[in-house]
C-alpha cells in the first residue's frame, strides 16, 4: 500500500487461481483434461496452487500486492457431479479469508 499526496492506493490481483487438497485427484478421477493432466502436474505449480497461506502471502509483498481475489482454478468442479466438493471448495475459501482478512 503506498501514500502518494494523502491518498491510500492498494494493489488488487485479481483471478488469481488456487486448489484446494483432494480437488486435483477428483478431477483425475472425473476424467481430467489437459489443464489437470499436464500444467497443474508440475510440482512447483501444484504447491503453489495449494498454498494461500505464508507462502503466498511473502510472494504477494515481494511484488506489492495487497489483496488477491481467489479463484478455483480450472476446470474448477463443474466435472464433478458431488454437490459436496463444490461446498468444500468455497468452505476453504472462507476459512482462508477468516485466517487472513
């Protein structure tokens, strides 16, 4: 956040794109597709798509951003017929924002 002449400017990163535990294999699981099979097959990349905690957090101030709008990334669970996983998914989004508002 940065003061320049009395006014509060704020970065906000939008769609940016998270995973919550299980929800990778339940799409393999569902049939996959490539999103799932290859990209989010990196381990790099997986870690990072689980972690929205200190993690994050650090690489969001290293670049100076302030908030982040969290998104499940793709495919998300429209493959997936359990309304549960669905539920799941936005019950970790709030207690992630109640963690860290």
């Amino acid at each position: 956040m940065s003061d320049v002449a009395g006014q509060v400017s704020r970065v906000i990163a939008k769609e940016e794109h998270a995973w919550r535990p299980g929800l990778r294999e339940a799409l393999l699981n569902a049939g996959g597709d490539e999103t799932i099979s290859a990209w989010s097959s990196q381990q790099v990349t997986s870690r990072q798509l689980l972690d929205v905690g200190d993690e994050r957090i650090a690489r969001m101030d290293t670049v100076g951003v302030d908030f982040q709008v969290l998104s499940v990334t793709a495919p998300g669970t429209q493959k997936l017929s359990a309304p549960a996983t669905g539920r799941s998914s936005a019950s970790r989004g709030i207690s992630t924002v109640t963690l860290r508002p």
